[in-house]
C-alpha cells in the first residue's frame, strides 16, 4: 500500500485524495496484527466504519476472507476493496496509476456500494 499511498499522494491526485479526506490505516494504526485472521480483520473494519483494501487472499478454511464475505456480508456492509494482483503493485507505475482511478472511484461512491461484498482494482 506505500506504493498506492505515494500515489495518492503525488501531485497528480493530491487534491483530489484531500477532498475525499480518508485515512489510509495500516493494520498496527488500529490495533490488529499482520496475521490477524481475516474473519477478524473484516468485523472490525464493518464494526469502525472502514473499507477494507487488500492483496488477492485465499479462500480456504471458515475464517478467510472470502468466507467471511460470503457468510457475514449484509446491505449495508463496506465493500472490500481486492487489489488483483499486489506483486504487480511493485514492479509498474501503470498498474498502480490505474489502482489509484479505480480506488478514488469506488471511494467516491462507496455509500452506494455497501452491501456488494468485494469490488477488484483495477
């Protein structure tokens, strides 16, 4: 995400990413480990208010990600925000021009897409 963050941070976008005025939080900003369970990382980003955005994750065992969504999601649950494929994220600076329209886009608008469970960039 410090390559999005940059990004949305450049002069290109800055203005724009100041408007919308959402935080990025990485998961030690609110208390939760990098291998917190993903059932527990999706309840308390619905229980605070915050759309989730992350890498491409599995969909094995009850408490991934993908389960969780398909087992918890509700109308008016923040959608998760999947970037498809993270590895890229390190290597194009196209690739993350094009996360960064699709996340500002889905961020302007996510007050109409609570409830679809996992949106992808790009």
């Amino acid at each position: 995400m410090e390559r999005v963050r940059a990004a949305l941070e450049s002069e290109k976008w800055v203005e724009f990413w100041l408007y919308l005025g959402v935080p990025l939080l990485a998961f030690e900003d609110v208390g939760l480990v990098g291998d917190s369970r993903d059932v527990l990382v999706w309840r308390r980003c619905q229980e605070s208010g915050w759309v989730l955005i992350t890498g491409n994750r599995n969909s094995r065992g009850p408490d991934s990600l993908e389960e969780t969504i398909l087992r918890e999601n509700q109308p008016d649950s923040f959608p998760v925000i999947t970037i498809g494929d993270p590895d890229l994220v390190m290597t194009s600076v196209t690739y993350v021009e094009r996360i960064v329209e699709q996340l500002l886009e889905y961020l302007l608008r996510v007050e109409e897409l609570r409830g679809v469970g996992r949106l992808f960039v790009p």
